[in-house]
C-alpha cells in the first residue's frame, strides 16, 4: 500500500492540522509516514498546501509530482492539483465551494479519477461550527480510503489536541462522523 | 610581623609588555588585589578581550579565555549561566566594550547578568596604533581624527557608566581614574564593589576605569597621568548606580 | 523491556530531541526562520531538566554565549539559518582555535543576501569549508530524516568533545519542517569529561586559558600545525550511505533532503532494470573522497555522476576532486525554491544511460 495526498486549501482551513492529524493517525496505524507543510509567507488567508505519504515500506521522496489522493478545500486548489492526480486517483472535494456543475469537464473528470463530492462547510455549518470543515473532509477521507481506524484517528486527536483543547475533542468527533456518513450515504466504497 | 605591601598572590610574576606610563598594569593589580581580599581566585573565570589587554591571560592568575573583539560580555554570559556557581568578569577597553561590542555589553548588563565587568578607558584605540575610539575626547587628535575630533562629523563620546546606571540589571555602575593615590584607592573600591554585586546576586557590576595612554597621547608619562584631569572634565568620576553599599549594611 | 517512544517529529524538532539526549546543558539563538521550532521547544524543555535556555540578543551574542559555555565544559548549541550563520562565522574561527566543542545547526534557506525562506543547500561551501577566517574545520554532519537527525545531533556531542572541535548539523529547510515517525530511543553517547581542560575555577589545580593569539610565528605555526593533525585524525568519522555495483554506470550522488529525492528516483530506476547507484555523503567534513574515488576505480563501465543540490552546484566540486578525472561529473544545479520531483531526476539519469545497453534483461 502506497497513498500519496496533497491537501490544499486556503490557510486557515486547517490544512496543515488535517495533514498532521491523518500522518499521525497512520502512523498510529504502523505505516511509514511523511508529512511536509507548504505554505505562502501569509499566517492566513493565503493559499496552503501540504503533502503527507503513507506506506508500508519506508518513504525517500517526501515531495510527489503526482499524488494518488487530494483532499481539496477551494477552488484555486483544485484548478491547481486536479491536473496532477493520477490516473484513476481519488479526490474528496468541497462541494461547498466547488460545484460540480459549474466544471467544464467534469465527465471528463470522473470517467478519469473518482471524485467525492462532500459539502464539508455545510456540514459543518450543521455543527454550528464552521471551522470543523476540515475534520468533515477528515471524515471523509477516513472512510474512503481505509487507512486507519476510527481509534486511530481519535488517539491522534486526543495527542494533537493536548490537555489545553481537550474540550474540543467531542465537537471533532461529530465533524469526523459526519463527513464520514456522507460518504457512506452518497457513494459506494469498495 | 605583617608586610604592608606585597605582590598579589593572583598576580603572575610575568613582567609586563604595556609601555611606559600605562595604567593597564594599576589596574591589573588592583583587580587581582580585589581577587585576594574576596578569596575568589580559585573560582573566577575571566574573560579576555581584544585590545592591549588581550594577554591578560600573562598576568592574571585565573582561568581564563579570550573571547571575539566585542563579545566579552556575551562569553561571560554564557558562562556564567552554565556555572553559577564561577565568578565571571571581563576585562575590556573602550572599543571593545563601547564600540564593536556595545550591544552585547548593553543586553548583558540590561539582563543584569551575575557578572563584572572592567572597562578601560584611555580614549583611544591602543593597540592598533591610536586611532579614534568611541570616548575619543572633542578636539582630541588620533591618527584617524587628525584635525581633532569634531563632534559635528564623529559626534560625542558616550559617558558608559551613567549609561549603564541607567539600567534596572545593573547594580553597581561606577567612573573612576588611576591618577592619584586617593584616586587608586577609590579605584580599589569601586572594583570591590563590582564584584561583590556578582557574588552577592545583585546583578551587572560595572567599572570603568579613566587611564593613561602616553604613546598614543603623544606624551610622556607624567604628562599623561596628568592629562587624565582632562579626561575628567568630560568623564566626571563618580558612583552612579550602587546596591552594594545598601545590601551589605542590611547584611549587617 | 520498555518499548522507546515513537513520535510523529519535525525534523528541526528531532534535533532537539538528540541535543536533549545528548544531555545538552545550554542552548542560546536568536530567532530565524525555517528553524524557530528549535528555540522555541529548548525554551520548553531545557528549564524541565535544569538546563540554560537563553534568548540573545543577536546570533553574535548567541555563539559567543556557547563559547563561553563551552569553556566551562558544559555541553552547549545553538541553531540558525543562513543569514544568522554567516554573522556567527567570525568566531566560528575563535572556537576552532580554542578548541571547543560547541554544537551548531544550520537549517539552510535560500540565500545569497537575506535570500528566502524555501529550502536550501546553498552553504555547503560555507559549512564544509569558508565559514571563518584562517585555518580550521567543523565537523559537518548532514542527516536525512528525522531519526538520523535526532542520532546524528546527539552524536555531534560525543565528536565534539572527543576531538575538542566544533561540529555542525547541515540540515535544510525540507528536512526541518517535514514530520516523520521518530523513536526516541536511548542512545550511549559518550562522554569525554572535560575535567582536563575546561574552565572550572583553579582549584587545586594551576590556572587555565584559552588563546589564539600567537604573536610568535613559530608558535603560531604549531598551533596551525596541531590543528591539522586533528583534523588528519577526524577522517576516521566519516560516514556515508552507498548503493553502488559494479556494473552501474550512472551514479547519483546528493546529501541531505536532496538525497531523499535521489534514492526514490534511483530505487524506481532500479527496480526497472537500470544500473544506476546512489551515494550518499553524510560527513560533509570529512568528506568521502577516498570511498568515492574506489567506486569510480571499480567500475567496470565508464561512469557518469550525477551530483543534484539544492544549490548552483556545491559538492560537486568535492566530487570531481575525488575523482581525480576518472569519471564524468555532471553538476544538477536547483537553486533555492525550485525542488525538483523525483520525476525530474529519473529524467537526467535517463538522459545519462546508454539507451541500448544499460537495462539488465
């Protein structure tokens, strides 16, 4: 097993802290990881990148050309990295801020890659907490690709998390299941 | 029966190389005088600085090392911190405290570091051949002040001591000069003091010393012990920043 | 048997983690961008267990600070990028001359002049070579992930001590802002106890001092002298990672995070059937030349290498001095920003392969 993902977004979507959270968790899970931030000189509102490898054997490169896996937050990002996914990657993308319909090509798209469509602000929005979007598409990921296992993830929440935000493990679990129902509900996963 | 005047046994007996009428070697001895009556010499470590102090290291009978032009303060802070338990002091000239290496000799004594500095004031870059230094005096003549120096070109000589009194770190900051009997003695304890604020945890203590440099100054010794009133008229001599004296009397 | 901890560790994080157990007494800086994550966690951990975390007010103050550490025998680092390592070259100089065995890390930016932020391997001549005035060395160590960069920065400890020398962690910018699972394992570090030599207050004992002011020529001439045995001496430190045959006819030589991105494009190219090898330095001082100059020597086929930095082309240098003119050396020079994928590698290898004979059937 072999994943490569980029996660891009604009900062302060909480795209670095999705790319720990999921390199921690697979690590939690025994496989090799790397994870490598990319960010503008902008602390927010720029965009953000970050590249995190997951294998069973140990990793050279940390930097991909073309990953196997986007978890895409914006719409400058998927302009940017769709182009670069695989043939037949997967890609969860925020239906929010990305429509389907509004893309040229995207039977194009689709008959190529398989596409996960996921509303991660809305979803979040229903938690009354918008800034979970990112843990929604966490979620989704989850449940998509099969890496690790929801105890997993919450350890990885609880270490990243620390004693000081402890109070907002609760609230990220519920954004967790909830991207991850949406996937389950609205696509078939092998 | 009791020698009232002997070598101090902290001083090496290595003839001095300063040239005639400098005051490096007074102030030497009354350092290393200072060493004695404190009972310090088995646990100071100096600090040498570049200049022509730098073979201190010839004559003063402590551990010691050499640091970059500048950075003396800043070696001392490093270890002092790692050995609290060391009394650590600089040995400095002008330039290198005043000018190359102000900002470190600032920071260290702002933070007041557990450490004493000695600064030697002769208004003048010594060892390099008597060029203008930082407390070069307005109209005084060096190689590179050949005219004189003029304010309006080369700007003021900073007066350290009341700088450095300034500053909540330091604990004792005091200006004294080396051209009288009454006036070494005074020196003496001045230089007591600055120490005893390191070994009493009081913070930064500071002394610096007005001295001679009769090459330089293009004179001849008595001249030049002479001249050092000048120096005075600029440089008032002075205490300026003292928790010793008060500390010890509480101690009391 | 208690299981070591593992962690998901930056690389800059990982070298505190091999300071600390290295048992590092001291640590002083002064903020610089991509390596802040280390001031900031010694000023965390360092207090916990007794040790000095002391903000400067400048790079000068700060290295001058581990001299002063240092003297007392203490173990002592600092860490910087580019820009704050050229303003602690100067005594740099001092500390070789004296003798003292400081810890420092680069974590390399882009440069000249203030340069950027993005990764780096731009002061390998600085590192190995210039980073003072007169004579003298570092040991330059250059890790290439996290667990190497937390047993090779505790390790720095031991060979400073041992040689009386400075040692130097040549990380960059990739390296020290990519996270990896790091275990903290126990290391045995040595300890050469500075009782001997260090500043410690003269007690019962006569008084020491450093100097490097030699006024007299021939003194002057046996410290340089001295000086240089010891560095004869540290060639027996050097260190690297080889996968290298025969047959192969294309090697690819590169350190640090560069070497990362060498290894996954030789490994694929291997895997296809090519003859291609991969060399990595990890000693930059002493650099390999020897173990360099054997391959080229053994090599059944006429060999091309390749030598990509993150600089205008470095090391390569050192590589054609190895070599002695007996094999093609290519620099691949990727200035600072632009690193390449391992896609772009596989590309100049393959422009170096014979296209007929060099895939084994």
């Amino acid at each position: 097993m072999r994943l490569e993902l980029i996660i891009a977004g604009f900062g302060g979507q909480g795209v670095l802290f999705t790319g720990n959270l999921i390199a921690q968790a697979s690590m939690l899970a025994d496989y090799h990881v790397t994870y490598l931030p990319v960010y503008g000189p902008e602390m927010r509102g720029g965009t953000c990148n970050c590249t995190v490898i997951i294998s069973d054997n140990p990793i050279a490169s940390p930097l991909v050309l073309n990953p196997s896996f986007l978890i895409i937050l914006n719409l400058p990002s998927f302009l940017k990295f769709i182009p670069r996914l695989k043939n037949k990657g997967r890609a969860i993308i925020n239906s929010d801020l990305v429509k389907p319909e509004e893309i040229d090509n995207i039977e194009a798209l689709q008959k190529k890659y398989k596409l996960y469509f996921v509303p991660v602000n809305s979803l979040a929005e229903s938690l009354g907490k918008q800034m979970l979007a990112n843990i929604c598409a966490l979620g989704a990921f989850y449940k998509v690709s099969k890496i690790f296992s929801r105890q997993n993830f919450e350890e990885a929440l609880k270490y990243m998390l620390g004693e000081s935000k402890a109070h907002l493990i609760e609230p990220n679990l519920k954004a967790f299941e909830l991207g991850s129902k949406y996937i389950e509900e609205h696509y078939q996963v092998r | 029966m009791s020698k009232p005047f002997q070598v101090p046994k902290s001083l090496k007996k290595t003839p001095f190389h300063y040239c005639p009428g400098c005051q490096h070697g007074v102030a030497h001895r009354l350092v290393c005088e200072v060493i004695d009556e404190l009972g310090i010499q088995d646990k100071s470590l100096a600090i040498s600085s570049i200049g022509c102090s730098v073979f201190l290291y010839f004559y003063i009978d402590v551990d010691m090392t050499e640091a970059p032009h500048g950075r003396a303060c800043a070696a001392a802070t490093g270890a002092k911190r790692a050995r609290p338990d060391l009394v650590v002091f600089t040995y400095q000239g002008d330039g290198d405290f005043a000018a190359i290496g102000f900002n470190e000799s600032f920071q260290a004594a702002a933070r007041g570091e557990k450490i004493t500095s000695i600064m030697i004031n002769n208004t003048i870059y010594g060892m390099t051949g008597g060029q203008a230094s930082p407390t070069t005096l307005p109209g005084q003549k060096t190689t590179t002040t050949p005219a004189g120096r003029d304010p309006e070109t080369f700007g003021y000589p900073p007066k350290i001591a009341e700088i450095l009194a300034t500053l909540e770190g330091v604990a004792y900051s005091a200006r004294v000069a080396l051209n009288s009997p009454k006036r070494i003695v005074e020196a003496k304890r001045a230089i007591k003091n600055a120490f005893l604020a390191q070994i009493n945890n009081l913070g930064f203590g500071f002394v610096e010393i007005l001295s001679t440099c009769p090459i330089n100054w293009k004179m001849d010794p008595v001249s030049a012990v002479k001249a050092v009133d000048k120096v005075i008229e600029y440089f008032p001599l002075g205490i300026f920043k003292d928790k010793v004296t008060p500390f010890l009397k509480n101690q009391k | 048997m208690k299981k070591d901890k593992k962690i998901l560790a930056k690389g800059v994080e990982a070298i505190v983690f091999g300071a600390l157990e290295a048992e590092c007494k001291c640590y002083f800086g002064y903020p610089i961008t991509p390596q802040n994550d280390i001031p900031e966690l010694m000023s965390r951990e360092l207090p916990k267990r007794g040790g000095v975390f002391l903000q400067a007010e400048s790079e000068l103050a700060a290295i001058n600070m581990v001299l002063g550490a240092c003297a007392t025998g203490a173990r002592a680092m600092t860490s910087s990028s580019s820009p704050g390592i050229s303003l602690m070259c100067e005594s740099f100089s001092y500390l070789a001359a004296l003798e003292l065995p400081a810890v420092v890390v680069n974590v390399m930016r882009g440069g000249p002049g203030l340069g950027g932020i993005e990764t780096s391997q731009g002061d390998y001549f600085q590192a190995t070579k210039g980073s003072g005035h007169g004579d003298f060395r570092f040991l330059v160590l250059a890790p290439s992930n996290a667990q190497e960069a937390y047993e090779l920065t505790a390790k720095a400890f031991e060979l400073a001590e041992k040689y009386r020398n400075p040692v130097m962690i040549l990380s960059d910018a990739i390296l020290g802002q990519m996270k990896e699972p790091l275990v903290l394992k126990k290391l045995k570090i040595k300890k050469y106890p500075p009782e001997t030599w260090a500043l410690t207050g003269a007690k019962g004992r006569n008084s020491r001092f450093f100097r490097s002011l030699f006024l007299d020529a021939e003194e002057l001439r046996q410290h340089n002298l001295k000086l240089m045995k010891k560095y004869q001496t540290m060639q027996k430190e050097i260190r690297y990672e080889a996968k290298v045959e025969e047959d192969t006819e294309v090697l690819v030589v590169a350190f640090g995070s560069m070497a990362r991105l060498a290894n996954e494009a030789i490994e694929d190219l291997r895997n296809k059937g090519y003859q291609v090898g991969y060399f990595r330095p990890i000693t930059l001082y002493p650099f390999p030349y020897k173990t360099l100059k054997e391959i080229v020597t053994k090599a059944k086929k006429p060999l091309k290498i390749l030598v990509p930095e993150q600089n205008c082309g470095q090391m390569f240098e050192d590589v054609k001095l190895a070599v002695e003119g007996k094999a093609e050396v290519i620099s691949l020079p990727y200035p600072p920003s632009v690193v390449p994928f391992p896609e772009d590698l596989k590309k100049e290898i393959k422009k170096c392969l014979n296209p007929s004979k060099s895939r084994k059937v």
